[in-house]
C-alpha cells in the first residue's frame, strides 16, 4: 500500500483523553513525538505530482478506514484536510493533514494495530496490554509511523504511549502534607500480569524505567547516590543495566534502568516497580509558554477564538533575558468552513496591553474557507518579548448555516474544531544514553537522541451552531395522517352507508319464529316484543351525517393553509 499511494512518510494516531503539559511535561523527548491530540490525526507526505495529491489522499482515507476499523474516510472530503506549507511541517506543498477530534478510540482500534507486530498480544511487551487497565486510564495514544527512503525501505514504527492510574499497593502508599501523592506501583498492579519472556521473532526486548532529573535532583539533596535502592526509592527488581543521560550542559541528568526480557521467562517473570519511602515532590520540565484555547461570546451568531500563551519560566533559564531577546512561537489552526474566521480581526496582547501586529506577527499564511469547499488554515510565527507573563490573541468569527442533511446525529452537543499545534523552533529535546552494545540498538532511545522541536496542543473547541427541530417532520407528518385518517375515514363511511338499512336489519333480526316462542313459553320466559325496539340504537339522520363531513373537511383545509402560510 505504500508503494501503491507513493507515500515518502505518513503518520496516524488514536488517541483518547488530552495530554497534560503541566503535570506530564511538555519539554521531553516523550511529549514532544509522543502526545497527540484527542480523536484521530492523519498525515502524509506524497512522492506524486501536486495535480495527483488530493485524488491520492481520498483513496489513502478509505483504505486506512478499512484496516483500522475508524471513520478515518470521512478525511476524505475537501472541506476535512488541509494543506499546511510550514506551520505543522516544512515541506514542498506535497503535505496533507486531516483530524477528526471527535473519533471514539477503543477496542477495535487496538485490535489491528496489534496484528502489525509479528507476535501480536500473544509474547512480548504487548501481552501487558490488558485492556481494562489501558482504556480506564488518564491517557492513551496509539500512534503509526510509516517512513519509505530507497536506501533503508519502508520503517514501520509503531508507538503506543499511556498514562494509567495507579492501583496502590496495600499498605505501600504514602501521604504527604501539601505535596503531591506519590502511590508505589507494580507492573502486576498496572497491567494485572507479570512479562514472562520476550516475542521469539525479535532480535531483542527491553524494559526501561526512566528517572527524570527532578527526582535525581531530589536523591542527590537526600545525600544518596541514583541507585536501585536510595534513601527515596526501591526498585522491586535489581536492574540489569543503569544509564546516565549524557549531558554536559547540566549536573543533574536523567538515570534509566534496563532490563532485559531475554532473562526472564513464565517460570521467574519480570515485575518491574517502584516502593517509595519518603513523599517526594517534583515538577516535570514544561515548554516555555503554556498553550490553551478557548471562545468567547455568547448566542448563536458570531463569536471569538483566544489563545492564550503563559510563561512558565523556562526562558529565563535557557535563554537570555535581555530587552532585544525574544522567544519565536509557531501557530498551526485549521477551522472548519462554517466558522467563517475574520483574519483581519487579529489582535494581540501583551501582559494585558494591546500591541500592533506587525511587533508579535512574524511571518503569517492564511487560507480562507470556501463554502463546503476548503476549511480555513493559518500559519503564524509569533515572536515573544523573554520577559513576557501572557500574551493573547483574538480572532473573530461569524457561525455559518448548514443544510440538514449536513448535521451530524449529534448536532445539539456542537461542532469541534480541531486542536492547534504550537511550536517552539529555537527549543528542541533531546535525551543520549550510551549503548552498550552497537549491534542492539533501542529504537526509543534512538527516537530520544533526535533533536526534535519543543510542541505541544491545545484544547478541542466546542462550538453550538443553529440547529433546527429535527422532530418537526415527525409531528408534522403524524398529525396531517391523522387529521387525514378521520376525514376520509367519517366520509366513506357517509358515502357507503343506506338510509333505513339498518332500521331494516333490526326489524329482521327481531322476528321470531314459532317454534323459537313455544320454546321460551315452555321454559316460563316472558317474551317483550318490544325489547329489541328500546335497546336497538337508532341511526342517524342524513344531515347530521353531512355536517360531521363537512366539519372535518373545514378543519382540515384550514390546518393545510396554516401549515403552508
């Protein structure tokens, strides 16, 4: 399929819940390739002639729909991809990226992402993969890179990056005052089974436990040296390996244990975890501004997008902060058709003081929308003072009106807008731990050597458009057959019916015979004659008949002449 749809590179991913820059980190190897945003994020670069793209790209949705069991084919409608030039990924116009935040990721996602691996969740670290405990989590993300060059073929790397929720170990947890609670976990109480041998057709299996420098910096201030078993920590199993990040920039680093899968089979499994002794508390190194979205407004008219950018203070350790220094931002926004974004209307703030565009706004790139034709792109490159707190920016919009067969089943909940991506070109992560053995080297801490640039992505926003009352044909349609059903129902039974046939019927039905009297004489019953005359009901005359008709028929051509008025 790679060679069919000419792919130079091409990137999926599943993703379920949002990334927490905060809390998780924003300026690491792992966040930065590794988090994604909610819903489906499809993109590719093409080897074919720019005229053959987009013809390309729509076969390409249908056939990742088919193989991944998503409704990744909706991606290929015009009004659903865009084509970015530098703002998600320098490239030659030959780039298409496509989103759909609100893709429910589960089981049947999974399923044929794990029968890409030869061993699928049968051996190796995929059988960990318990299901209950990967999609109760806080986090996951599922990600499929495919990379084709003549010299090395097609590289399938495949990524599955998960937060998951402690299940604390009985009688392990300790409480901090003020700080952050810090569970002891198990790789049995994470994944509810132990790993007990590697994938027979790999060449090599791995488990790394990273401790990040903040807690280095925490063990080394404890008086204690970066150990299986310090003063703050106890690994459950003795690594076979430890690493020391290799950086000479700072004093403290990133220490990794290795384990290797090769020594461990069903009868001694790997359990792999973390006791820990004293409440400890750290913070993850985030990006140098803190990205988020949202709207403003009110009513189903126009409204506005704000992106804020929050300084988390690490310019002032990287970089100089003098008056000319200045930290460049990168700003990637698709917008559907119906949110008709005024580009025009672009302001920014600084630390609450309206500046001119021409001193934020670097470089800009703007697509507009075409109605049910294109979605609207813009490409930004924004330059921050070091020494700004918040900056803001404001574009606004008007709500466009759809056709009802162009709503989705759940029109009332709103319309998403995709996540923007947020760059920063001037900070790249990067983390070199030395390889003991040439021959083997980790794909992760290949993919953490590269330079790769600081990202991260904003909130999915939710916007109510103007839906109308999809039960309206409904109660229209009901109410007009009934209306319908009594007049043709009262006038055939006026037009079929005889005047005096049932009087008649009466009267026929009333004679007895003689033998049917002598009967009842027998049995001492006493025949009235005139019984069936006093409870027999008597029809109705012919004009009541008519006014009942005409009756019906007036209400019915005045409920038509108001349903058409």
């Amino acid at each position: 399929q790679v060679q069919k749809f000419h792919i130079s590179e091409l990137e999926l991913s599943f993703t379920q819940g949002r990334w927490n820059y905060e809390q998780w980190g924003g300026y690491d190897p792992m966040s930065t390739n590794n988090a994604k945003p909610p819903g489906v994020e499809l993109w590719a670069i093409f080897d074919l002639p720019l005229a053959e793209i987009d013809a390309t790209w729509k076969n390409l949705t249908h056939t990742l729909s088919g193989l991944f069991c998503a409704s990744i084919n909706f991606l290929e409608s015009s009004t659903a991809f865009s084509a970015p030039r530098w703002g998600f990924k320098l490239n030659e116009g030959n780039l298409r990226y496509g989103a759909l935040p609100r893709e429910a990721v589960c089981t049947e996602n999974l399923t044929p992402w794990l029968k890409l691996l030869p061993c699928r969740d049968k051996a190796g670290i995929a059988s960990l993969l318990y299901r209950p405990s990967v999609y109760k989590g806080y986090y996951h993300s599922q990600k499929l890179k495919l990379k084709s060059s003549q010299s090395l073929g097609i590289i399938l790397d495949q990524t599955l990056t998960v937060v998951l929720q402690p299940n604390t170990v009985s009688g392990k947890q300790l409480h901090s005052t003020g700080g952050q609670l810090q569970p002891s976990w198990s790789m049995e109480h994470l994944f509810s089974k132990k790993l007990s041998g590697k994938c027979l057709v790999s060449k090599s299996s791995r488990v790394f436990v990273e401790i990040e420098k903040g807690i280095v910096d925490n063990v080394d201030k404890a008086g204690s040296d970066v150990s299986s078993n310090n003063d703050l920590f106890v690994l459950s199993t003795a690594p076979d390996r430890s690493l020391k990040e290799l950086d000479n920039l700072e004093v403290q680093s990133s220490s990794l244990y290795e384990y290797d899968v090769n020594n461990y089979n069903s009868d001694k499994p790997l359990n792999v975890g973390i006791t820990w002794k004293l409440p400890l508390i750290w913070s993850c190194t985030r990006a140098p501004y803190h990205a988020s979205r949202f709207l403003m407004g009110s009513g189903n008219e126009r409204g506005s997008i704000a992106m804020s950018f929050l300084s988390t203070g690490l310019d002032k350790q990287l970089v100089d902060s003098s008056n000319d220094c200045s930290i460049k931002a990168v700003v990637f926004q698709v917008v559907p058709w119906y949110v008709k974004v005024y580009y025009h209307s672009l302001e920014v703030f600084i630390d609450g003081n309206s500046k001119a565009i021409s001193e934020v706004v670097d470089k800009i790139h703007v697509t507009p929308s075409e109605d049910k034709l294109l979605p609207g792109t813009m490409e930004m490159l924004l330059k921050f003072p070091c020494s700004m707190q918040l900056a803001t920016l404001t574009l606004d919009f008007d709500k466009g009106f759809l056709h009802i067969d162009e709503y989705p089943p759940d029109a009332n909940q709103g319309f998403d807008i995709p996540s923007a991506l947020v760059s920063f070109p001037e900070f790249n992560s990067s983390r070199s731990y030395p390889e003991a053995d040439p021959l083997f080297v980790s794909p992760l801490l290949e993919n953490f050597k590269e330079d790769g640039v600081v990202k991260s992505y904003t909130e999915v926003l939710l916007v109510p458009l103007t839906t109308p009352d999809f039960s309206m044909p409904y109660n229209v349609i009901t109410f007009t057959c009934t209306v319908l059903a009594l007049y043709f129902g009262s006038l055939l039974n006026a037009l079929r019916r005889r005047i005096g046939e049932e009087e008649r019927g009466l009267k026929k039905a009333d004679k007895r015979g003689l033998i049917p009297l002598l009967i009842a004489k027998l049995r001492g019953q006493k025949v009235d004659p005139s019984e069936s005359e006093s409870t027999s009901p008597a029809s109705l005359p012919r004009s009541k008949l008519l006014l009942k008709v005409v009756f019906v028929a007036v209400v019915a051509i005045v409920f038509h002449y108001l349903s058409n008025s």
